[in-house]
C-alpha cells in the first residue's frame, strides 16, 4: 500500500493549520497514494512521530515523506534526519522514503505573480 506522509513545519495558529490541512486534502485529492496524512515538526498535532507511529500501528513501514518545505534549512539538514534515524531505532523494519523540498519553482513564482496582482 503507497503511504504518502506530507510534513509540514507546524503552527499553533488555527489559520495556518487548515491551510496545511487543505493542502493535504488536496494532495490526497490529486495523487495515487492511497493513504495521505499530514504531520508537523512542531506546535501541530500530529507530530511527525506520532503519525510514523500511527503508520507503523496500523502494519504500514515504507512510508513517502514529502517535505511541505521550500527550502533546505535546519528541520531538513538536521531534524528530520535525527528524527527518522531515532525512529528506525524504534521500528527497525520502516523505510522512508524522502522526496526534495519545493525549491525555487517557476510555478511558485507564478503564484507569487498572481497575488502580488491580486493586491492591487
């Protein structure tokens, strides 16, 4: 089963909860995966860890992990690898599977236009 966990940076504001829940439910909408759950590094729930271990509960250990970061700073140098290293500690048997950050994307910018647009 193709178990696709999308990690978002987290925030304790409502607003910027649904919007990354929004956006999940959209990735859940436009791929093939067949299970998608969202997760936070920190001040959201589920943390990271806590949707590994739902994952891992449920018999599932190779698991996509997909980034909702534009850039490579210290969450995807540092904590996400430390993170994933403890937990294959834990669960011996799980693979990840990590895909790059958004990065600098021309549809990006297109976005960025658009609202930039929209403001006036």
């Amino acid at each position: 089963m193709k178990v696709l966990l999308v990690l978002g940076h987290g925030s304790r504001t409502i607003e910027a909860q649904n919007i990354f829940n929004r956006l999940v439910d959209l990735i859940r909408e436009k791929s093939d995966f067949e299970i998608v759950k969202g997760c936070s590094m920190e001040n959201s729930t589920p943390t990271f860890e806590e949707a590994v271990e739902e994952l891992v509960e449920s018999g599932h250990h190779h698991i996509v992990l997909a980034p909702l970061f534009i850039y490579r700073g210290v969450h995807i140098q540092e904590d996400i690898p430390n993170t994933i290293l403890e937990l294959k500690k834990k669960y011996p048997n799980l693979e990840f599977h990590m895909t790059d950050v958004i990065g600098a994307d021309d549809r990006i910018a297109e976005i960025m236009i658009d609202r930039i647009r929209d403001s006036f």
